[in-house]
C-alpha cells in the first residue's frame, strides 16, 4: 500500500502504540483530564489537519472532569458506520461479494438457481440488475444465501470466505483492508472511555463474525440490517433458523430507529461517509443536550483508495449529508488530505 | 421487610460492600484465580444453602485462568428475566400497574376512551378480560399507553409514575422493591468480569428508565419486548415516535431469538422464575461449548413475598420449565429456603 509519512512524524510500531493504549487506558480511567497533555496524540495516520485536532479536542472536552462539557464514560456512546466508513464499499460491498460468491459455490448443488433470473444476473455481474426497483433482486440474493441456515451455520460461511477471498483490486483478504485511521480512531476513542458501536446497511451476522477480531468491537455492540430467527431445539441442541421475516434494513432513517433500540441512548459521535449515514448524523448532533462530533468521510483517492463520493459504482453516494455538512457543523475528513496512510503496511 | 439472618453470618453494610467489590474487581481483572479462595464470599443475602454453593462454584471455575473450563472474560454474559427473577410480578408486572395509572391520568382529556370496553375492563381492573384473547386487550392498553408519543416523552412518563406510585402491598415505591439477593448476584458477577443483560417480556423503553439507576445495568444492556419507532426531524431536533409496528414480545422462544438479534452469542449464564425463561435456559445451557449455569427461582415464600410457582395472580407460571430442571442440570432457587433476605431494608 502507499504510505504518505509526513516528514518528521513518529510513526509509532503496532506493538508499542498497543501497550500506550494500555497505558493511556489506565491513566484516562484514574484521571481523564490529564491524559490529554501528558501524552503524544497517537492518531499517527492521521495528517495534522483540522479533522484531526477537531477529534482530539472533542474528546478532550468531553473527558476533562469537572467542565460543563464533561460526558460521564457511561454516556460515551459512538457510532460508526461500516461500509465506506471503516472500510471501502467499492467496486461493491464486501458482503455483497461474499453473496455472489456463495451463489457460485452452491450452484452445483441447487439447480434450480439455472432458471432463476436473479441468480443469472448476479452471476453475470449485473450489479444494476440487482439495484433496480428497490433492491429487489439484492434482498433475493440476500436471502437465498443468507437464510434457511441456522445462524452457526451461517457464520461458518462467512468465516470460510473471508479466509479465501481476496479484494480484486487490493489483492489481499477482505478483512485485512480495514483503514487504518479509522483502527486508531476506534482504539483512541476506547483509551477515553467510549464505547463504540457499528451501525451499518451491512448484515448484522455477517458483521459479527469479523467486527472483534478487526474492530474490538463484540458482536453485542453490532448493530446491523437483521430479520427474525426461529428457535428450534433439536436432538444436538438449541439453534436459530435465519429468515427473511420482519426484515429490518439499517439504513438512512433505520439508523436512529436502531440506535434507540438497540443502544436506548443518544450517541455523541458518529462516523459515517454516505447519505445513508445522515439520518443518524443528525439524531447524535441536532440538539443533543451533551456535546457531539458528527464527521463524515470523503473517498476523493482515487490513487490510494478510490475517488467516488456522488457517483460511486454501487452503494455508498455522498451528495445531501455533505451538503448539509457546514450548516450542521459536521467534520469533513478528505481522505487524500487527511489521511497519512490508508491501509496499514 | 422481615429480615432472617443467619446467626453468626457477617452482614456488611452497603457502602463496604462496594468498595469490597470495587476491590475485588481489580483483583479479579489483574489476577482471576486467585480471588476466589483469597476473600469472603460476598453473596450475603443468600442463605449458605447448595444454590449459593453452586453459582460461587460455577464463578469459580469459569475464572480460573489456564483450567479447561475458563472462559474469557468477553464471552461472560449473564442474561436476567426482570419481572419475577430480580424484583416481583405480583400482583401484576409492574409495567402493567403503570398502564393502568396511565389511563386513569389520561381519561379526562381522552373522552372517546370512556366507550372503549377494554379501557374500562382495564380501569374497573379485570385483568382476565385483558388477558383472554391472546393478551388482545393487554396489548391494547399497552397500546394506548405506550404508542403515539415520542421515545423521550414515554420515557418523562414512566419516570413521574416511579416517582409517585406505590406498590398496594409493600407500600414502597416500586423501583424499590429489587430483590437483595440479585442486586447482589449481579454485582458478584460484574466483579468477575460478566456483562448482565436483562432479557425480559417487559417494554425495553420501560425498563431503561430504572435499568442503570436500580440494577446498574445500562440500557445498551437491556433487551425487552419493542415495535419500532419513526424518526422525524422536526423543528425543536430529531425525535423517535413509539408505534406498534413490527412488535416482538420478548417471551419464551422470542428469548432466544432476542439474543442472538441483540447480543449476538450464547450467553453462559441465565437466570429466570417462569415458563416464560426456559426457552433462555435451554439456549444457555444446552450443548453449550462453554461451562454454562441455569438457575430458576421459586416463589415459595408466602411470608416475605409470594407463593405463587403454579398459579400466580397474572405472569409468571412456572409448570414446564420446573418439571425440566433436574434433567437440564438447572439450579433451583427456593425463595423462603434459600434467601436470608428479600428486599433491602
């Protein structure tokens, strides 16, 4: 991957920037409000750029005991969104690659799926197919690979393809192409006392099977587009069944429908890189009674990463959550700009 | 309260006992199996009967650091039934004495109400009326008391209720009326690195506005019947309206179902008191590849609470999931046997 160091910038190795957050935890626990200016900024991927202070002085603010703006740990809730914002989207999103997939994978066994237009279209690649009329044909595609198995099942799927599958441009495992930045920002947030959650379009179950291992985040705090199982207690146990019942999908306005029932609580950050992220930009930042930080990402590299905000090839367009940006106050970050390093080495 | 102490048993005043469990968090957190055998068992509420003997076993085990059962302190979910299992449900659910008051506040500015059987079947307090059918009038009431407002206005009215309601028997306000023994339980548990959810047929917006304050459990941790709510961007900011849509009750085979939707993996340990719970039990505890706890209690205790197992005035039957406890190795918790106390005093 390309690296953009800035002359003169520590960069710190991944094992000692581990123990300082160690270190830092402990110290921001005991007492928060000096571990701001006691302590080297350890956004290192970060260029020393507005986007970065305007983080590091949020969470000094919030974290600096006895100050009106002071947030107890307990109401230090953050949400991220997935897709685009903690990784890419593009050429589509990863689950949907895992889907097409899986379609080729068990074709053999299911030869019905021949005269199954859907099933044809996304085996052709026909992404567009699949968008029209309201995703129809993705939530076919979603439930043909993504329901009818029990949830262990399921996992176990997901498991094996990220274990295989490469990224077509990249040429590495679809989980080891979270960005960097975003990993520092999460363990930098979680040094201060937050607790950070992903609120993403993407499958909840198939989110879990990666989001501890890549993230730290637990498979409690994913928050993703999830149906109803079914409960059945068979001769080698208890398992859940996936349907497509109740279908909820977690995006634009489904998002802070979500966040309440699954957090009860107003978040006070939130990262998120699309339209589909505005609906809960605004709930975590409009007349919020505590203090909060709204940031949105742009994917302007096409050298590094892509440049596809308005028009991007599948999911992820920008165009009404940036414009609404200065009026709300929301942190632009430029990936190009902002970012020293994209993905780490 | 009546209190039955044991004579000789070191009853320690509340304040020491958090700063005992303070202490032993960091103990436990530095240095897990050395714990248990270094301090004084803290369950003091509980008689030192076989049912304490079991869950400071199972404690124990799971936290003892290189033995085969040890569990990683990320995978110690504890999940809690509320009504029955950690304050009572008779002589109905709390949640249901609210709706009742809330239509009684309410009557005068809804005047249609005064035609509508239900309402008065709930205001002249029939409960079996509202019970036939499927709970059909139930969760009319539950309707007309917990829809059409917003998340944060339902939440100001549950809040003004606690405040001045009492329950007719102990005549103390409700949110006061925790069992000792589980305040206990859960604080034991959070010292050794568990996380407890309470999984419960009660509203999720209901029991968020006491969850943190009377079990300091937080509302990310509180899962409970719900339907989804509309957001809306309205002039005075962002607001979720409560409706009916999509609602799930959070009772038998939806238990399991609920966990995984909002945890994501199997809990090791599930604490339940009706029919309502074995489900959870069974999810818990069967084939589970970790060590896994059960435990039932029993409303056996006529004096200091209720004795009610088979045939309790509204909720909470307890036939099926008692008859199954020896063959799943669940612990059976008997009230008037088992507790040195009931409520605090």
């Amino acid at each position: 991957m390309h690296s953009r160091s800035t002359p003169g910038r520590t960069r710190w190795p991944r094992r000692a920037a581990a123990l300082f957050f160690t270190l830092l935890a402990s110290t921001a626990l005991a007492d928060p409000e000096d571990a701001p200016s006691k302590v080297p900024v350890p956004l290192a991927a970060w260029q020393d750029t507005d986007a970065k202070k305007a983080i590091i002085d949020f969470v000094a603010k919030v974290t600096r005991d006895g100050s009106g703006d002071f947030v107890p740990p307990a109401e230090r809730i953050a949400v991220f969104d997935n897709d685009g914002t903690l990784w890419p989207e593009n050429p589509m999103p990863f689950q949907l690659a895992f889907a097409l997939d899986e379609l080729k994978r068990r074709l053999p066994e299911e030869p019905e799926w021949k005269d199954d237009p859907t099933v044809q279209a996304a085996l052709a690649g026909n992404l567009p197919a699949l968008l029209a009329d309201h995703y129809k044909g993705l939530f076919r595609i979603i439930e043909l690979t993504g329901s009818g198995m029990t949830t262990v099942e399921f996992a176990d799927r997901v498991r094996a393809w990220f274990a295989t599958a490469k990224h077509p441009r990249f040429d590495r495992p679809y989980d080891q192409l979270a960005y960097q930045p975003m990993l520092e920002l999460l363990a930098y947030l979680r040094a201060y006392g937050f607790k950070a959650f992903l609120v993403s379009g993407g499958g909840a179950d198939f989110m879990r099977v990666f989001s501890e291992r890549v993230y730290g985040v637990p498979p409690e705090q994913v928050i993703g587009s999830n149906a109803r199982t079914v409960y059945e207690l068979r001769e080698t146990g208890p398992v859940l069944v996936k349907t497509m019942d109740a279908l909820f999908i977690d995006d634009k306005a489904g998002k802070p429908v979500a966040i309440h029932q699954f957090i009860g609580r107003r978040p006070i950050a939130c990262f998120g890189n699309s339209d589909g992220d505005k609906e809960m930009l605004e709930y975590t930042t409009i007349d919020n009674p505590r203090p909060s930080l709204g940031l949105l990402l742009r994917h302007t590299d096409a050298d590094r990463e892509y440049a596809c905000d308005a028009k991007p090839k599948s999911s992820g367009k920008l165009v009404e959550a940036l414009a609404d940006a200065p009026q709300r106050g929301w942190i632009v970050v430029d990936m190009e700009r902002d970012w020293a390093e994209v993905f780490a080495d």
